[in-house]
C-alpha cells in the first residue's frame, strides 16, 4: 500500500475539515459508514497506514464503543462557538488521563451512544504507534520509520499545508494545547483519515488522528 504526504490547501476554520461536504452537512451513519468499516483491513500486520486508530478509535467510531474501551470520560467540555454551532454543529472534547476525544454531538450538546467521533489525539507516552512512535520520540525517528523526506516535515509558520487553525482543531479554548514548533502528517488519497505528528524541540509532543480534506 503506497503511502504518501499530501499538500492540503489551508481552509478558513478547521471544522469545515469535519464535514464531508458543504456547510449544514450533518455527519451521518451513511456518510461516515465506509471509514468506520474500513478501518479492519487498515490494522493488519505488516501495514504502515493502521496508524489511522488508536486503541481501535478512529474517524467515525461511536461514542458509546468509546467508553467501552476508555470508560468515561474525566471531564466533557462543550465548544461553544457561535459559527461552529450555526455553521457545522455541536461537538464536544472528552477528556481523559492519556487521550482527549471530539465527539460529534446531538443538538444542545447531548450525547448519545451513537454520536461519532472526529478526532482522537494521543498526549501521554504510554501509546506507541505500530512503528514504534511514541511522545518523545524524535523527528528522525518518524521520518525513518514512516519513510518521510526532509522537505515533508513542515514549520509551524508555513499555513500553506495545514493552518495551525486546523491543527488545533475545534478548540475555543487552546490554552492547555501544546506548544509545537513542526509537525508531519500521512494520508493517502482514498481515505480522508490522517495520522499527524506535532513535534517540538525536536521531539513528538502529540499524535492525532484526524479527518483532512481540501476544500
């Protein structure tokens, strides 16, 4: 299975990252079905690209599979912005020890077992990616385990690829998001799913695993 790092054109606000379409597209069981179901064959030995899970939680996992493996979560915080709610719907973060989960939520931020996830971001170095990637690994580490270029290891300052909007993601309130300097992320073109590095001083700050599309 080819892997390959692609240029993604910088959109205005992140969650438009999150919708499979135009604005007022609700995410569905149809329309996030044939991510969730593909992510089997993603995870068997020997594939580089079944990093797109952690713990088996990917783009368009349940919310009640979540808790099942996680249990619940520690806190639950709603994103309350204005346009995000009007434009593209309510979600909130999960918080827990090692993860921090958005979940994709019903109207007035309830969820129910059946909401989606979007994102899950790893933040604590007791996961390792099928690599060996882990928080502290260091960028000469990911770059030879998933076979990147120099040039494919991005600054912070350069919005061309992805916005730091995007990689902070649908957070209003980003003040316990970490502070990164690079990242890197790997796609490939049939599979909106992306697994992303954040590296700072040299080292892996955060791993997310996230939807990408261009707009």
């Amino acid at each position: 299975m080819k892997i390959k790092c692609t240029q993604i054109v910088m959109t205005i606000l992140i969650p438009s990252l999150l919708m499979l379409g135009c604005t007022h597209t609700q995410i569905t069981n149809d329309n996030i079905g044939s991510v969730n179901k593909n992510n089997k064959s993603d995870i068997e030995d020997g594939d580089t690209y079944k990093d797109v899970s952690i713990l088996g939680i990917t783009f368009g996992t349940k919310y009640q599979e979540v808790v099942d493996m996680l249990g619940e979560p520690i806190n639950i915080i709603p994103i309350q912005d204005e346009m995000t709610i009007v434009e593209k719907g309510y979600y909130s973060l999960l918080e827990y020890k090692d993860y921090e989960v958005v979940v994709y939520d019903n109207e007035n931020f309830q969820i129910s077992p059946d909401c989606i996830i979007v994102e899950i971001d790893a933040i604590d170095e007791e996961y390792v990616t099928s690599k060996g990637i882990h928080i502290g690994s260091t960028i000469e580490d990911v770059m030879k385990e998933y076979g990147l270029k120099k040039e494919e290891i991005y600054d912070k300052l350069n919005e061309e690829i992805i916005s730091n909007m995007r990689i902070t993601g649908l957070r209003v309130d980003t003040s316990k998001f970490v502070d990164y300097d690079k990242y890197c992320f790997i796609t490939k073109e049939e599979d909106p799913r992306a697994l992303i590095f954040l590296f700072e001083d040299n080292k892996v700050v955060r791993i997310l695993i996230r939807h990408l599309t261009a707009d």
